[in-house]
C-alpha cells in the first residue's frame, strides 16, 4: 500500500518526493502529457533540493491513467489548484475503490465539502479531508526538478466526518510528521493563510507583473503599506472565524509559530522568515495567486460571512476589482454555498 500523489506541480513533486525519501510507495498522476512525459523518460526519478543537499528519488508508478495509478494505494493526496477540484473529484468518484482515503493538499476555502458533495451524489462514502496550507514552500525550476525553500511546522488538518479526523491526522503523521487535527473542515477553510497572502499583494504588484520584472514575491512585493491592507483583510478573516464560534492563528501568529521567527507586526514577520526570501513573483497575470485564490478562497469566505451574517467590504471590494481587470466573473465562477453544502457538515454560524 501507498500514497497516489495527483498532480505534478510544484506542490505533488515535493509531497511524492518527501514521501519517498521516507521509503513511502508513491504512484504519481496528471493529466497533462506535459507534465508526466519527462518524469517517465527520466525513468520516473526526478531530483529534489532541499537544506542545501541534492537527491534522486524514483516514483514507482507515473501515468496520466488514474485508474491504473489508483491500484494499491491507500491514500490518495490531491495536490492541485482548488479549481481543478471540481473535475477530480467526478474523475475520483468513478474510479476510488471502498476505504482509499483522500487528502486535498490544501483544500483552499470549503474544498472538503465541495468533494464530499460530489461523492455523496455520486454515492461514495469515502473520507475526504484537507490540509488548512500546502505544507511546503517549494518551486519547480524544471519539469523533474522541484527545490523545497522551507517546511511549515505544523498544518492543520480536518476530515469529514469530523470524528475521524484525529485518526486521519495520525495517519498522515505516520508519513510526514507535520499536522496537527483542526476541529473540522469549516476550521482548515477559514486558516487558509493563501487567501491572505496571494491575492492582494498580487494585484498591487500587477504592472510589475505584466511587465515581467524579475521580483522577490514576498520580500519585495509585500510592502509596509501592502502588509498593512492585509492585515485589515485578515481581521475579516478572524471575524467569519468567530462567526462560527472558532479562535483561529492571525496572519501575523502564523507566520510566527510555522517559520520560528519573531515579528512584531505582519510585515516584519514576513521579512524575518528566510523560507520565502528567494521565491520570485509569478510572471503570468493569469498566476494561481489570483485565479485560483480568489474564487476559491476569497469567494467561499465571502460565502461564509453571508451565513454568519457578518459584512465583508474589504473581501467584496478585492473581489469585485478583480472581476473588473480581468473581465471575469469570480463570484459566479467562484466556490459558493450550493457546492459546499454546509448543511450536510451540521455546522452552523453562531447567532
């Protein structure tokens, strides 16, 4: 038994290549010929970096054929963009075999529960469970070739049903020994420190971006005034969190506790953590930062706040400004209630 990693981004070559470090059995799967086809004619071993050190590590099994990669795994981790979730979990529900277990690495905001509604209809009684952050902070510099900058040090992590969720977390722990069990999946969603980081500071940074300047993403894109407006965007965060009767890390307090670093304010935490010091800013406008990040994380959050009652202007109006510079509806397009089925979870605001 083993691990199926899909996705063969930056996130699944720096789970599958941890995973194996540890003598773990991991199968591989994407769908693009791209992204699979050199890892196989490099005779499936790709090369990680990390802590200064080079490795070789060999998957067992790379395919863009789920169903064959599926075979004798017991844990299935989807490592892709939260909009591809929506196709993965039908492609998933057709093919998953009773007790395969899956875990969204991370499930941005609501991605358990639009899983679990898809398998529900689609009569699977499978567990689904979510990571609150992608574990790693790592890049692909080539297709078989993925350098880990840093490692959080504990993420949360949630399961439906919630009473297995302490099980699971021990079980993922037996393969990388980094979670910590949340309280339910509403917790990993509202923690989900991306929808905080990426999409702001992103689009400030937008000129710099479509002008392809070459940029330290985090160190030199998130100013003082930047980290101030994120701070206020976190504050909305926190109060959806206790709309739901939850205490949850500020952005600050995260970045404190998972990077061991001491800073007074947000941005000064941000600048002492050395794992993001050497990570460029993306140079496609279309990055993940935006399209992924605000109809799957901002979005749902704005989703949520509706059922808490609670007004979100700062959300709605990075939202709504987006829309309007890419020509694209995010709300629409975006993860809302009716996929998430909050009601099946019986997890309500408090009033």
């Amino acid at each position: 038994m083993g691990v199926l990693i899909i996705g063969a981004g930056n996130g699944g070559l720096a789970f599958g290549a941890k995973l194996i470090e540890r003598g773990i059995k991991v199968n591989l799967y994407d769908k693009f010929d791209s992204a699979i086809n050199p890892i196989q004619e490099n005779n499936n071993e790709i090369t990680m970096i990390s802590n200064g050190r080079t490795k070789k590590l060999r998957f067992n099994f790379v395919s863009n054929n789920l169903k064959e990669t599926l075979i004798d795994m017991n844990f299935i981790f989807v490592v892709v963009p939260a909009f591809a979730h929506h196709s993965i979990a039908i492609e998933l529900s057709e093919t998953i075999i009773e007790n395969q277990i899956v875990v969204l690495h991370p499930g941005r905001t609501g991605g358990a529960l639009e899983f679990k509604n898809i398998f529900t209809s689609k009569r699977k009684e499978n567990i689904i469970a979510e990571a609150e952050t992608m574990l790693f902070a790592a890049r692909k510099d080539n297709p078989t070739e993925i350098k880990i900058h840093g490692v959080k040090k504990s993420v949360g992590l949630a399961s439906i049903p919630t009473s297995m969720s302490q099980k699971i977390t021990d079980q993922v722990n037996n393969y990388l020994p980094y979670f910590h069990n949340s309280e339910s999946v509403i917790t990993t969603s509202l923690s989900n420190i991306g929808a905080i980081f990426h999409p702001v500071p992103f689009l400030f940074n937008l000129t710099r971006i479509e002008c392809k300047e070459n940029f330290k993403y985090y160190h030199e894109g998130i100013t003082p005034s930047i980290s101030k407006l994120l701070e206020s965007l976190d504050k909305e965060r926190l109060t959806i969190a206790q709309g739901f009767g939850l205490d949850i890390q500020s952005a600050k307090e995260w970045v404190n506790f998972n990077y061991e670093v001491n800073g007074k304010t947000l941005y000064e935490a941000i600048q002492l953590n050395n794992s993001y010091k050497d990570i460029s800013a993306p140079t496609d406008i279309h990055s993940r930062y935006v399209m992924e990040d605000i109809p799957m994380s901002l979005v749902p959050m704005r989703e949520l706040a509706k059922l808490a009652n609670i007004k979100t202007p700062l959300i709605d109006s990075i939202v709504n400004t987006a829309s309007k510079l890419y020509n694209y509806d995010f709300i629409c397009n975006g993860r809302r209630i009716e996929h998430m089925k909050l009601n099946s979870l019986h997890t309500t605001p408090t009033k």
